[in-house]
C-alpha cells in the first residue's frame, strides 16, 4: 500500500514545487536544517509564556496558526529527509524499537527522567 | 484508505507509548514544542561546521545518525499535533495550496527571497 | 571605562582562542548562528518536563549543567556578534529604547501580549 | 570595577524593565528558555538560505535586523542567568578554561571536530 502513504504524496508533492521554482541549488540539507529550526521556533513561540494548562486549551486563532507551523516544520523535514535518501516512515520504526529497549515500561513508569538517568 | 497511512499509524504507535508509560502528563503541547525542538537542534548541530557541499555526501556514520535525529523530530511533531487534535495531513495539504499562492511561478523563480519581499 | 567591559574582554578572548586553533575559518556568521541555536537548545532540553515552578528550583547538577549552557550561548553570542561587527552593547541598549517604545508599562503592565496584539 | 561591567547594568536594567510591567510572573526560567529559542531562530532564519561566503557580506539592511535580534538573544539570555542566580561572566571564564582543556591547540589545530571525536 505504500503507494497510498501519506509521506510518500507529500514528498512527491515538495519535489515537484521545488522543481518548479529552481529551488533545488538552495534546498542543500545544511540550508534545510536551518530552515527546520526556524519552523520549530514558531512553533514554540506560540506557547512561551502559556501555562502547561494553557497550552492544552488554545484559541481557535492560536490554533490555526499551529497547525500552519506544524505543516512548515512537517514538509521542510519530509524535504530534507528526501535531500539524504533517509526514509522517514522506516526511521520511525527503527527509532521506536529503539526506544522500546531504552525505556522499558517497568523502568520509567510515570518518570520524566532521560534513559540514562534511569 | 486512511487506515493504510503512515501517519495515522505512527500517531497510534505513539499513543500507546505514552500510555504504558503514563507520560500523557508531560505531553502538553508547551513541553512537546520543546522537545521538538530540542531534537531538531541535533539535526543542525551534524550541519553546523560543514560547507553546504559537504552536508550533501555524508559519512555512513552521520547520515544514520541524521536518521535517528529525524525520526525524532517526526515523533514529538506527530504527538503534538495529536494532542492539539490536528490533522497533519490536511495541515501539509492546505499549507502548499497557501504557499502555491504566495510563492507564483514566475515571480521567485530561482529566487530564494521571502514572499513579502518578492 | 570600555576598558573594562566584561563584553570587550570576552570578545578578545574568544578570538585569541579561534586564532590559535586556526578555527575562523569554520567561523562564518552562518555556521555561528547553527552552532548558537545547538547550545540554546541544550537549555531548552533542561527545561522540557519541568513545570514553570520546578523550572525555578533547580538541583545543584542541574543548575551547574545550565550554567555551562548559558556559557556556550554567551561565547557564540559574542563570537558572531563579533563576526558581523556588532557591538552587542550598544545593540542591547539601542533594542531597550525600542521596547520601551513598544511596551509602553500602562498598555502592557501584566499582558504577555506581543506588541502587535496589545 | 564591577560596577562598570556591561552585563550587570543590563541585568539590572531588564530587572527594572520587567518589574515596572509586572513581568517577572511570566518570566519563569521555562519560559525563559523558550523565548530565547525563539530569538535565536530569528538569527538562523537570516543565514538560512545564503551561502556562507554571503554571510559574511549582509547588506545594511540585514546587519540592522541582526543587531536586533542579537540584542533579543542577549537580554533574555541575561535575564535568564539572572532568574537562575547564575553570573555569566563567571560562568564564561569556567567553561574557557574547560574548553581550553577539551581543545588543546596541538589536537585540534584546523579541525572542527568534538572533543570526543578528536
């Protein structure tokens, strides 16, 4: 079904606008990375001075704004991912495993601390 | 075909990780932002010292690394946007039909200026 | 009294230490600015799973790991301030004049409003 | 001469500024760290997508807004030390004399590698 992923459309979708636009001799994957932390930063600027509690209750506005930004953040990471020949659905994966063994649920149970804090 | 998409299945996988590990507390959309971007820093931080050019041929060992990093980044984007209750897709969706509008063709080809510059 | 300015000695410091590893030529303003936003994040990463009040009672480790954190911003803070031949005190002073401006106490007194909201 | 440095002023003048505005109940280190992300990203997203070589060569216009935003980085950095108890200035002299012994001139003469890769 991979012909159907959501990832792969998107990342179709990015080649082709980049494409169009001569984009591609500024999309080298340093460029990229910087243009990720930017998004990030959006992202996180909406939340700066909210509570926890806030954060979990924005405004409509507030939330339109987000998911703006989570997009940004979205396809400039589908972008650079694609620039390294790095699947991102697969990384997940892996990366999950990973996280399996690094944090067994008996271990870190209701604890925020890092794998090797534990 | 949604049940078939990556993102939807990786947002469950998610879910269900936290759960185990009763982590639902720390995931507020404040504290996920800043993972976020505490991740996407290890992906700027394999950039950093190299020209553009290198960061386009990286060593096996740093290209896994970026994988993880990546992957990383996907996670805590895909859990906030499902704490925030929304749609990455559709967030990806509506953005390039907004950035097709704000980036035409023919007035930034080959132009890496921003919109409100062009 | 610019003599003594805590800013100025840094600054020379810093450049004595780049000169004598031969690094300035890593140190373009561009990579600077990835390698500033790496070490912030290493202070966002302390912070993450706190609350805003655990944020403000640090453990002795913690505090000292923070300490080392805001160090490395300071001294790629000065570096590149440096690079772009920026006097980083004047630019602070310059940048208070405006927030007074912006902020005036009676629009804004107990707002977190950004400027442009108030 | 202490009462000279350029750091304790401007500590003392964010202090002032925030207190007149009633800030300091938003100014939790947390939050803190995370506008000071959001500042740095300001930065990156000026580099973003010029080469190095164009970095070094902003126009008048671009060094203006960098001034800004160097000055942004810098007070919510002091304003973090601050809140934290830490001195900056010290904090800096320590972590020299760290780096002076993680990068000693002859092992990293011209190289950008870490200290644990060296």
């Amino acid at each position: 079904m991979s012909n159907s992923s959501d990832l792969l459309h998107l990342k179709q979708q990015l080649r082709a606008f980049a494409e169009q636009r001569d984009w591609d001799q500024f999309h080298t994957p340093k460029n990229l990375s910087m243009a990720l932390s930017g998004e990030v930063a959006e992202i996180t600027e909406i939340f700066q001075w909210l509570t926890p509690e806030q954060s979990e209750e924005l405004s409509v506005e507030k939330k339109q704004q987000l998911e703006e930004e989570i997009a940004d953040v979205m396809m400039y990471l589908v972008r650079l991912a694609d620039k390294c020949d790095i699947d991102i659905s697969d990384a997940c994966q892996r990366k999950l495993e990973k996280n399996n063994e690094k944090y067994p649920v008996d271990k870190c149970y209701g604890s925020a601390k890092k794998y090797n804090e534990l």
